[in-house]
C-alpha cells in the first residue's frame, strides 16, 4: 500500500451543506417550532471521501491472509487519527471480514446499522475465508447499481401489472382483478389561513378534500392517504374523479387480454 493512501482517499472538497433546504424550510415555516437551535436551517457540510483507490487496493489483494492485508492497511492509515479512522469504517463496505458457512452458504456476520439483518448474504464484492484466512473474490456479488436497476425493474413490473397510464387524464387500473378506466385530476391546491388563538395570530394549512371513486372516501393533499395515491396514481396530488369498466373491445384494444 501507497504510504499517502489516506491523503489520496480524503484530500477532496466537501459537498456542500447537508439537508438545508428541508433546514432551511423549517426555519421559514411560520407553523414550525418556537425554538430553534443557531445553525438549525442552515445545514452542515458532508464527507466527501474518494475510496476507490482504497477498493482497488482490496481488489488487487486476492490470495493473501487478510492478516497481512489489513497489517499493512494499519501501517499506512493511522486509526488514532479522527480522520484517518473514519476511513477504516469502510473497509466492510468492499470486504465482508467477519464470515461463516451455514448450510452450505456464506453468511455475514457483521452487525449492521444496530441489527442483524434477515438474510445475511454477503454483499460484497470480496470476503475472508473462514476456513483459510484468505482474501477471496464474491463470485455472487451484484453491484449497487444493478441491484437498484433490478429493484427498478421489479417496482415497474408490479405497477404494469395493477396500472397502465394514457394521458394525463386518464389511467387504467385493475381492481379485484377487473380493469376499469379511471378518470383522475388534480386535488386543490393547499392554502394557509389565520386564526386568533388565545388572543395570538396563527396560520394554519387546510385544503378542500374531493371524494376519491377508488379509495370510496374523501381525501386532500393533507390527508393520511398521501403514500396511498402516490402508489396507485404515481402522485400523491391526484385522485380518481370517475371510473367505468372497460368493455371487451377496450380490453382487447389495450393488450389486457
């Protein structure tokens, strides 16, 4: 290992501030706390390690005890330093260190964000043999990239399966295995009115609610439904108006059967 690894790893710009437009609202939000903190609504700045130098270092390590590998890891990256120690907290992120064979599979036994999680499979591209102690390639390991691609393609096909989209006014969607074409709109949009409370002025948001033909009930862009609409409309500002079974020649028109 290069004796400046951890000035290559961390010797980059800082993103700019974390979190400060939802910072930043909370401070402006007449409705928001009455207290707030000195920096509350204007964020911080976040890490911006580069660790693919530190990934191409464990890649180029296969075949070695990860005894010396992480020996050498040590020599070079000091974790008495603050900054230097926050860069071994990634090293699980590109080799699973802590591994067992269960029932003829590899699992990771490395506690993760406070709990073990349900399938332990290993998720990096590179692991410790247990049997060996040495660093060994992931022949099963899928990038974060595609995983999130797969998860895509997963969502997608599900929401093909219940929805299809024809115009902006228009949707189809299959209820109790039935598809029906489903006129939807736009629900109104919020609005803040004042009130005397105890002899103060307060604002309060209130938005008109529309009867919604697929959840049967009433719903706003302020009610519980949100996450609801937003999985059967694809946003949570829009409600069904009116609705009809599609006829056979629809059906057939639209590829539905």
């Amino acid at each position: 290992m290069r004796a400046d690894m951890y000035k290559v790893i961390v010797e980059r710009p800082r993103r700019g501030k974390r979190d400060f437009a939802a910072a930043d609202r909370l401070r402006r939000d007449p409705d928001g706390p009455a207290w707030l903190g000195m920096r509350a609504g204007y964020g911080g700045r976040g890490l911006n390690e580069n660790l693919a130098p530190l990934r191409r270092y464990l890649r180029a390590q296969l075949g070695r005890p990860w005894n010396k590998v992480f020996g050498e890891i040590c020599q070079g990256i000091d974790r008495r330093n603050t900054v230097q120690q926050h860069i071994h907290q990634h090293i699980d992120d590109f080799i699973a260190i802590h591994v067992e064979w269960r029932d003829g599979r590899l699992l990771d036994l490395t506690r993760r964000l406070g709990f073990f999680q349900e399938d332990r499979g290993l998720r990096q591209q590179l692991y410790v043999d247990p049997r060996s102690g040495l660093v060994r390639l992931n022949k099963d390991y899928t990038s974060g990239r595609r995983r999130a691609a797969e998860r895509r393609k997963r969502e997608q096909a599900e929401i093909d399966s219940r929805r299809r989209t024809v115009d902006e006014q228009t949707q189809l969607h299959r209820l109790d295995g039935v598809w029906f074409r489903v006129e939807i709109a736009s629900l109104p949009e919020t609005v803040r009115i004042d009130r005397i409370v105890n002899g103060e002025r307060r604002r309060k948001r209130t938005a008109e609610s529309r009867f919604d033909v697929v959840l049967r009930r009433s719903t706003s862009r302020l009610a519980e439904s949100r996450e609801e609409r937003s999985k059967l409309y694809g946003s949570k500002d829009l409600y069904a108006a009116a609705k009809r079974q599609l006829s056979k020649q629809e059906l057939k028109q639209f590829g539905l059967r």
